[in-house]
C-alpha cells in the first residue's frame, strides 16, 4: 500500500513538472514574437528533446486514424501544440559540447 501511495506521488510530482513547463513554454512563446532566442538549461532542453519524440509519434498516429477513417477530425490542437514545442526547440540555445 505505501508503494502504490509512493509511486502515485512520484507520478503527481512528475505530471506537477510538465505542466509547470507546459505553462513555462507557452508563456516564451507568446512572448516571442520577435523570435529571439530562449534561454533554457540543458535539462529543460533536454526534456523538450524528450517530449517532442512521443508527440510526433501521436500526431502521426491521430493522422493515420484520420486517413483511416476512425477518427472524424483534424487533430489540430495536438498538433499545434507539437508545432509550439518545435518552436521553442529552434529558438533555444543548443547546448555545446
């Protein structure tokens, strides 16, 4: 039982984060029209990195359902949202060797 506790509070800590970076994110890039770059630590690149894998994945995905017939919309929000991580990706500073 104190595991199960456990790991529900490492998976609420872990969402807490990513919703913290979500809103981090959408904050710079409404800032940025100007498109200047972004300063992020190599961890929060890193973790944009990350991200934007699985989201490519599941856009790709929800498209292939749409072509398919399965699904009755354009994912548009889904793939906005992959088209402002794309954004901050090459507005950020890439970390050096």
């Amino acid at each position: 039982m104190a595991d199960e506790n456990e790991e529900g509070r490492k998976r609420r800590r872990i969402r807490e984060d990513e919703v913290a970076l979500e809103e981090e994110l959408q904050k710079s890039i409404k800032g940025q029209e100007d498109y200047t770059r972004i300063e992020y630590s190599i961890e929060k690149f890193d973790d944009l990195i990350l991200r934007a894998s699985p989201m490519i994945q599941q856009v790709n995905n929800l498209y292939n359902m749409f072509a398919l017939g399965v699904e009755k919309a354009i994912p548009q929000v889904r793939r906005e949202q992959l088209d402002q991580l794309m954004v901050a990706i090459q507005m950020a500073h890439k970390p050096t060797q």
